[in-house]
C-alpha cells in the first residue's frame, strides 16, 4: 500500500517525505523560552567537575576575577605508564 503524495510545499527546503503528522507543536517551548543552555564539556574538562554547580562556580570565579572556589583537585595520574611485562599481556 502507498501513501498518498501531498502536494510539495512552497518550501523549497521542505522534501516531500517529511512526515510531520505525529509531530507535538512547541514541545520544547517553554524550555527553550526559560534560558536554557546545553553546552558540551570535553572529556578532560569534565572530570575536573562533578557536577554543574561546581562548573558555574568556576565560571563565575572567572566572570569575577576569583572570588569563588576552585573546584576540588583530584587525584593525578602519571604521566608515565608503567610497562606491562610479558606475563601480564
């Protein structure tokens, strides 16, 4: 059974398999409205925090010139591996 072709919108970036039909009007309104946002950490700069208040506090220590804590230091690893010998491999 094929579905019904609609005629193509006058949108020329709109192709005729986009299926909105299911799709939730303004689903993410009110959040996105709120100020929200998502900003991607790097692996290593997300270790150094364990969550997001202690990023914001960081930045406003920045923002501030320094007046907020800096987050807590965690264990370093060696910048040296050690060699595995042959009976561990």
């Amino acid at each position: 059974m094929t579905k019904k072709r609609r005629k193509s919108s006058s949108d020329p970036d709109m192709r005729d398999e986009y299926d909105f039909a299911s799709g939730v009007r303004g689903k993410y309104a009110t959040r996105f409205a709120a100020g929200s946002n998502v900003v991607i950490l790097d692996p290593d700069v997300a270790k150094r925090f364990g969550d997001s208040a202690s990023v914001n506090d960081a930045l406003r220590s920045l923002l501030d010139g320094g007046s907020a804590k800096p987050p807590p230091d965690l264990p370093r690893r060696s910048k040296h591996r050690r060699r595995r010998t042959p009976a561990e491999r």
